[in-house]
C-alpha cells in the first residue's frame, strides 16, 4: 500500500491548519517482512507557516578557532597608506591582507579579496573600516583576543587618562624588528621632497592642547575615509598624531602617506609630494586650513587653534609724509589684528668682508629682533608711510618665523645668521609692548626647525623636546638622535614653537 506523497517527503505546505498532526502506524499485516518490520511509535510534528515571499537572510557565523591565524604576519602589516584597492583604486569596502598586507576590495565572491584568497592561498583578511577580521574564501568572521594589537595598530583609541599620561611616559618601546623607540619622538617617512611637511608635523606634535584634543576626538563625522569629507585635515591629522603617540607600533616609525595626499587635494597641488617648498608658508596655510574646518565641526569661531596660536597685535600706520618728521609730531591711525606668528627680520649680511672674517658667522641676540613689536620703533615704506606694531595678547604657543630667506632681483639668498635665543624661561614682558601687565610672559621652548645648507638642496630638520625624560632630539625624516641642548642654540633657526608657563 502506497502512502500519500505529502507524508512520505515531509511537503505540508498545503495544510490549512498552523498545527499538523501526522500519525503514521506501520504493521506487519501491510505487506512488511518479518525482517524490515518497523515499530514507530505515535509522534506529534509542529512546523510553523513559512511566508515564501520574504527574502531568507543568511545567519552570520563568528569563529574563535580559526587555523589560519598563524600565518598572519605582522612585520609585512603597513596600515600608513590610502585605503585603496591595489587593482580597482577604490576606496569602498577595502580589506587589508594580514599575510602580505596589500588592499583589496571586497570579500564575496567574485571580487579582488575573494580571488587573492584563492590564488595565493591568503586567508586572513581587516576591513579597513569597521576593524572586522574574515576569513576568505569560507568569508566567517574571527573573534579572537590576539588579533587586538592589529585592530588597535590600525585605528589606535585613548581614553582620557592614557591621553594625560603620554607626555609622562618615560617608557620606551619595543617594535618587530627589535629596535626600541619612544612614542612621541617617533621618524616620519620621507616620500619625496616632503622634509617641509615633516618637520611642521613633529613640531605641532609637542603642542599638548592641539595633540590631546586631537588625540581625544571622537565623532561620527570623522568616521568616513571620503576625500570630499568637509573635515579631511582633521581626520588625516588626528590619526596621524594617535599613531605617533603609539606605544603599541609595529614599526620605529610613522609615514604620512594619507595626510600629504589630503594636503595636496585641499591646496590645489600647490604643496604636493615631489616638490620642495618653504615650511613657513606651510604652517600658515596648514593652520588657517585647520582652523576653518574646526569652525564648521564645532559650529563657532572659538576653535583649539585660535585658543593655541592666536594673539592680538596693534599696527599704527602713518599717511604719507613729506620729508623727515620728527616722530612725537606724526599721527597715526591704529587697527587691531590677530595673528598666528610672529615674523622677525634678520639683518644683512655685510657685502664686503675682510680676509679675516671669511671664517665668521654673525649673530644677534633675539631681543634685537624683537624691537620691531615695542610700539615705538617705525619702518618706514617706499611711500614714506611709518608703520608701527606692538603686540596687546600673547598667544598661548608662540610662533616665532626667522626670515632667513630674501628674494632678490636675480635669485632667493639665505641669510646664515645664527640668532642667539632662550630655551627656558623667555621672559617677553621687557621686549614687547602689552595692554594688560597681568599677561604671564614667560615661555619654554617645545620645538625650533632649522634650515641646513644651501638655499638649493638644503634639509630641514627639527628639534623636539621631550617632557618626560628632559631630552632634546634631533628629528631629520626617520633619523632620530638625541641631543644637548647647546646643539639647538647654535642651529640656524626657522621656525619656532614656544609654550607659556601657566
């Protein structure tokens, strides 16, 4: 006796009722064997409606025990670059092989990660993005406790309490390849011609206000990768400044891949990799860049760089004069205007020299220098016009600009001037002019970047102090060297960082 089809493949799909009952008695009276008799007892199976128009979703699978771990190999991981597929130059849905740590897009079939996980057998895979690891080509995630370092080399976070604690960490750290290092005071590749942006990039690193706000930020807006994200700078910036503070690196050093090519796209390729260019004009474009995508994020003009690096100076200009006037009988008007730094010309070198002075370096004290800002010395212009300027706020980090380079009618002369300047305890309260006698005027030095060689083919280097061990170190590119500090008093300054004792 033959039974009904439905009952035999179990296809209930055109039962009415939510419950069905299925009773199957099987005996021997039915045709069966002694041999193939079979006993089946009375059972009751339930089955649920199945809506057949609603799309099946595939349940996701996260492992722990994953065999291909070990042949993750972390010295070949390099997460400094673009996030782009190395095939499709696409910066969507990118993953990072953990074997041989070069990008690709995708983890479902047919796409590039797919395909290297199949030819190359390279099984381990980050998504760039959220941080989750898969396993390719059977694409099920892995949790496991070990892959944390590379989860946090790849998007380093800090609580509150590492952040206030990273300029008194005298510890140094170890990276794979056995070289120590200090977080903080770690080299920065050196791509092409990119020393100007390097040693502007070590020295905001030693602002600690502009390092932990950065450092500590944490918004939905920074989350995406985009080029056209309205807060690019500051993205490429802060991750850049939380992997230079890593205790935890893979490597003794940083490249800066991802910030140069955000710094090229925002300034229309005027400081792009390939080509030297001035570190003064760097920093003011850099920072006047900064400051207006923090006016859109926060929604005001108060930002971290205006609280860091504005001051308030006062410019007196005269009208045109008729011959030489005594000065107490010139009028001028006056008109208040902020700035970042401070730009302090150098004298002339002198045409002729005697036979003896071939050898001779001049100097001047800083303090000449700084006459310019006192409200009673004047410069007088091609018009016969007297320009007078006296600083009324100091900054809270000083910015101070040697003009070491003079354009001439036939070329751009260097002026190898040394300027004899403080390093702790530059009291300004004597050499500037200032409205308010309660200003605290005294400032240490934090980091000095100085021109070395010929205006053609010169280096930049920078000099960085680090808190913690009371350590002075020499940073050109990946070079780290620790030095004294008479070494940066009789370096040919540039540039120059300075931190008021509050």
């Amino acid at each position: 006796m033959e039974r009904d089809p439905r009952e035999r493949d179990g296809d209930l799909r055109d039962e009415p009722n939510d419950l069905i009952t299925k009773k199957v008695k099987v005996s021997n009276e039915e045709g069966l064997t002694s041999s193939s008799r079979v006993t089946i007892e009375e059972e009751e199976v339930e089955e649920k409606k199945i809506d057949r128009t609603e799309p099946v979703k595939p349940t996701k699978i996260v492992r722990r025990d994953c065999p291909y771990l070990g042949t993750i190999k972390r010295h070949l991981i390099d997460f400094d670059f673009e996030k782009l597929c190395s095939i499709s130059l696409s910066n969507l849905n990118v993953y990072a092989c953990l074997i041989c740590g070069k990008y690709y897009q995708g983890r479902g079939k047919s796409t590039n990660a797919y395909f290297h996980s199949l030819e190359l057998g390279h099984h381990v895979f980050i998504n760039l993005h959220d941080q989750k690891i898969y396993c390719l080509p059977d694409n099920y995630e892995v949790d496991d406790i070990s892959l944390n370092d590379i989860k946090f080399n790849l998007k380093p976070t800090y609580g509150y309490e590492e952040v206030t604690k990273l300029d008194s960490n005298v510890k140094h750290s170890i990276a794979l390849d056995g070289k120590d290092f200090i977080p903080g005071c770690l080299g920065l590749n050196n791509i092409k011609c990119t020393d100007y942006v390097n040693v502007v990039i070590q020295s905001l690193c030693r602002v600690k206000d502009l390092k932990d706000y950065l450092v500590l930020m944490k918004d939905k807006r920074l989350e995406s990768d985009d080029v056209t994200s309205s807060f690019l700078l500051t993205k490429r910036l802060a991750d850049l400044f939380k992997k230079i503070w890593n205790p935890k690196n893979f490597k003794g050093h940083v490249s800066p891949h991802e910030l140069l090519q955000a710094i090229s796209l925002r300034s229309d390729k005027i400081f792009k990799i390939d080509t030297q260019s001035d570190p003064q004009k760097f920093l003011a474009w850099f920072l006047a860049e900064l400051n207006k995508e923090m006016v859109k994020f926060v929604k005001r003009d108060d930002t971290i760089i205006t609280s860091c690096f504005k001051g308030e100076i006062e410019i007196f200009t005269s009208d045109t004069l008729k011959g030489d006037i005594d000065d107490a009988y010139v009028k001028y008007r006056s008109e208040i205007k902020p700035f970042f730094f401070l730009t302090l010309d150098i004298p002339a070198i002198p045409v002729y020299k005697d036979s003896s002075d071939n050898n001779f370096i001049p100097q001047v004290p800083i303090f000449d220098l700084l006459k310019k800002f006192d409200g009673m010395t004047y410069q007088t212009s091609l018009k016969n016009q007297r320009t007078k300027m006296r600083i009324n706020k100091l900054p809270k980090y000083l910015i101070i600009n040697y003009k070491r380079f003079v354009k001439n009618n036939f070329y751009v002369e260097k002026n190898p001037t040394i300027v004899n300047f403080p390093i702790n305890n530059f009291d300004l309260r004597q050499h500037v002019w200032l409205n308010d006698p309660t200003q605290r005027t005294n400032y240490n030095l934090v980091a000095n970047i100085c021109h070395e060689g010929k205006q053609k083919g010169g280096i930049y280097k920078v000099h960085v102090r680090h808190k913690a061990l009371d350590q002075w170190f020499e940073i050109q590119d990946l070079q780290v060297t620790p030095i004294l500090p008479q070494q940066v008093a009789l370096s040919e300054a540039f540039i120059q960082i300075y931190q008021r004792e509050d």
